[in-house]
C-alpha cells in the first residue's frame, strides 16, 4: 500500500508539472503559459525536485509539494496588483493537484510511523 500511496503523489506532480502548459495568467493582450511567467519556472523547478526526492525515498518530499501549493496559491491570489486577480486554469489544476500529492506524501509518512511503531501487547 505505501507504494501506491507515492506512485499516486507522483502522478499527482507529474499532472500538475504537464499543466504548467495551460495559460498561467490571462493578461489585457496576451496569455501565457506557466513556463513563460516566473512563478511558473520557479513551480517546474520545484516539482522537478519533488518528484526526484520522491525517487530517492526521501521522507520530508511533501515540503516540495506543499512549496508548489504555496506558489501557485500566490499565482492565484495575485496580491500584487490592486485590481481581481485575472489567472488562467494553470495555477488552478497546479495547486490542486500539488495539494493532492502533498496529502498523500504526508498519509505515507503517518502511516510509516504508526506500522513502526510497537504495540501495546507485544510488552
């Protein structure tokens, strides 16, 4: 099961390292993608590491994870202009789906921990 846990956290980034493609933030002329803006590069970067960390069975991946969440969060909120926010569905699917694997990679650890853990009655 602990497997299927992190081949699930890794589709998870894998999607949302793919949905980098769609418009990131749709402009007054223009929309671009997600490799185009620097939150964009800066979450490919990040997932990138992530998703190596994951390989290597590193246990605390899920901080990568939750780092993507938090900048594609700040990529929706958009607290830097003063008008609503104008986004794309890039940010949108990338934060969903890098929370989604942030979720699992943390149930992997708990529940790591608690199978390790010694029972009551083997005492």
């Amino acid at each position: 099961m602990r497997s299927a846990r992190l081949n699930w956290a890794r589709l998870c980034l894998a999607i949302a390292a793919v949905s980098l493609l769609l418009p990131w933030e749709a402009g007054v002329a223009e929309t671009s993608n997600g490799l185009a803006v620097d939150d964009g590069q800066v979450t490919f970067l990040a997932l990138l590491i992530t998703l190596v960390l994951i390989q290597v069975k590193f246990r605390p991946a899920w901080t990568g994870a939750g780092f993507v969440v938090a900048v594609s969060g700040r990529a929706i909120l958009d607290l830097a202009d003063s008008g609503p926010p104008d986004v794309g569905l890039g940010p949108v699917v990338v934060a969903l789906f890098s929370l989604a694997a942030a979720a699992l990679m943390l149930w992997d650890l708990f529940a790591a921990v608690s199978a390790s853990a010694p029972s009551e009655d083997e005492h």
